[in-house]
C-alpha cells in the first residue's frame, strides 16, 4: 500500500462533498483504497490510499475539475 500527499485548497466539509464525485470517478483501475481531506491542516493535505503510486496526475485532475487544485508533495 503506497499513501500520496497533496497540498491543496479543499478547505471545508462543503469543499471535499464538492470533489468526491471527482475523487470517486477515477476508474478503478487507479486502485484507490481510500482517501481523506485534512481540513483541520494549514496545508488542507489530502491523502490517498493506493496500490499504485503512479496515479499523482489522476488525482491531480480529478481535484482540477472539481474546481480546486492540488499539489502532490514528495516524498523525503
């Protein structure tokens, strides 16, 4: 299981109910395992679960269409 970290603008429960669709459309094939928005975080980090960790842009653009941006955040 690999986490990804995003910076992002996802700034309340209203905002992550807005990108969920979005989040939740990636095929399957992206192996999505879960997803969460720290909303409580400067940052607002959103972290995914996942088996692969090449779905970045995905992600990236999933949160783009929602109207919101996100910033994956590399690993040390």
């Amino acid at each position: 299981m690999e986490t990804l970290n995003f910076k992002t603008n996802i700034n309340c429960s209203g905002c992550v109910a807005a990108v969920t669709p979005f989040l939740n459309s990636i095929p399957s094939v992206a192996h999505i395992d879960g997803w969460n928005v720290d909303t409580e975080s400067p940052d607002k980090i959103l972290t995914v679960q996942t088996t692969d960790n090449r779905i970045g842009e995905e992600i990236q653009k999933a949160v783009e269409q929602a109207g919101y941006w996100a910033e994956l955040i590399p690993r040390p």
